[in-house]
C-alpha cells in the first residue's frame, strides 16, 4: 500500500512521521507542501520519504491519497490533481473538517461519476502514536475500509462510524484533546495556588490522569462509579466535586462539545 500527502503542516507532517514511527515503509510514503522549509524538515526527520511541491507528482502510483489540507484550500487542490487521479485505482481521504462527502463528489462529478472517498479525523496525538481516529466512507469497498483503518491504526486507535456522527465525534476527540490540556492546566494553576511548583504539579496531574484511564479501561466501569469510591460523606472529594459543579463544571463541557459540533 503505497500512501500520498497532499499538505506536510501540521496534520499532514504528523501523519508522516507517525507512519514512519510505526514502521510503515518511508518509500511507499510522498508528501507535498508549497513549502519547501516543511518539505526539508520531514525528509530529515523521516529518511526515504518522497517529499515534493508538485501535487500532481507525488499521487502518481499511490493508492490512497490524503487530503491533509485546510477546508477552504480543498477545492483549489481537488481542481488542480482530480485530472491526475485514476479513480478506479486510487481512493481519497480528506481530512478537511465540516466538507461532507456529498460536498467531495460535487467538487470532483466533472472528473468521475465512480470513486471511493473517505473522510478522517484524527487529532494530535497521532504524532506519538496515540490518535483516536474516525472514518466514513462512500461507496468503499471492504479491502478499502481494512486498509484505511489499518493505516490510521499505526497512528492510535481508528473507529468507523456514520457521517452524520463526524460532528459529534469531533468535538468529543479532535477539539476534545485540547479540552483536555485546558483542564491539565487549570488543574496545575490551581496546584500552584495551593503551594506546588508548575512542573512537579503537571507530573503529578498526568499520573493520576493516566490512573484514572487505567481504571477505566481495566474495569469498564461507569466513570461515576469510580468517583464513588473516593467520595465519602462529608469528605473533601465531594466538596470539591461540588464546587466545581457550582462553578459550571459539566454544563461548561456540554456546552463547549455541543458547540464545536455545529
């Protein structure tokens, strides 16, 4: 399987990298940017990638193309490689956020009436290997869907689900990492408050929160369930939890998903 990247910044140079990392084969790897600074940076990094500034060039031979671009650059790209593209041996896979499938086939019906497009959402932790990753897809084929969920496999963990979930499947993982690193830094302000040094305080929040995934996942308990064994009646857990319920804990984090979904 042979991969193409259209875009080396950030999402597109992650997902590089991150392949390279897992021991996906460099050669069978091109990357293209306008930049050519983004370019040399990634064939340094990641020895034996094909790196370019010509699109058109870099999807020749390759079976699936990703579109790792902005949403409002997307049509410019499907313009300037849909006559490059052999529809029926190459598959697309954007990653633009918010441009459905359906907005994809309009862009390319002057180009092919039959063509396998995916979309992606991955997020940042890819570039450690740690990604949680979605997919959908119109009119893939089952070899298609395996090898796309093996290739974001590399990146993390991949789930296939509906378009009409993306949304909120976005706002849940993609923006929701960086909800994450908001609550890793109110949590250590506050620990500095208390009397804890920045550093020692964020070493200790991403222990107890790398505890509390493994509890989770050992378990396969409700996350309530677990609060309840370190709430005892009258204790400090719960006055804590309930203080930052009157601050607008969990309305906060509904109405941020509900908002990146839109």
């Amino acid at each position: 399987m042979k991969v193409s990247i259209i875009g080396g910044g950030n999402m597109g140079g992650a997902i590089a990298r991150g392949l390279a990392a897992s021991g996906f084969p460099p050669a069978d790897i091109a990357v293209s940017s306008p930049r050519r600074s983004t370019l040399d940076a990634i064939a340094k990094s990641c020895p034996g990638i094909t790196v370019s500034t010509d699109n058109r060039a870099v999807i020749k031979g390759t079976d699936y193309i990703v579109l790792a671009v902005k949403p409002w650059v997307l049509p410019s790209v499907l313009d300037e490689i849909a006559p490059a593209i052999a529809f029926r041996d190459q598959t697309l896979v954007s990653l633009a956020a918010g441009i459905s499938l359906e907005d994809i086939g309009k862009m390319l019906h002057r180009y092919s009436s039959d063509r396998s497009v995916f979309r992606a959402i991955p997020n940042t932790a890819m570039s450690v290997g740690a990604s949680m990753t979605f997919v959908c897809h119109d009119n893939a084929g089952e070899q298609q869907i395996n090898d796309i969920v093996s290739l974001f496999d590399r990146l993390g963990q991949t789930a296939v689900i509906e378009e009409r979930l993306i949304g909120a499947a976005t706002a849940l993982c993609s923006c929701g990492i960086a909800y994450v690193m908001r609550y890793i830094r109110a949590a250590t302000e506050g620990a500095v408050e208390l009397g804890l040094y920045p550093d020692k305080a964020k070493e200790y929040m991403l222990a107890t929160m790398k505890g509390a995934v493994a509890l989770l996942e050992a378990t396969g308990n409700n996350p309530e369930s677990e609060i309840d064994k370190v709430t005892t009646p009258g204790g400090i857990t719960i006055k804590g939890l309930n203080a930052m319920e009157r601050a607008g804990f969990t309305a906060a984090v509904i109405e941020g998903l509900k908002a990146s979904a839109k």
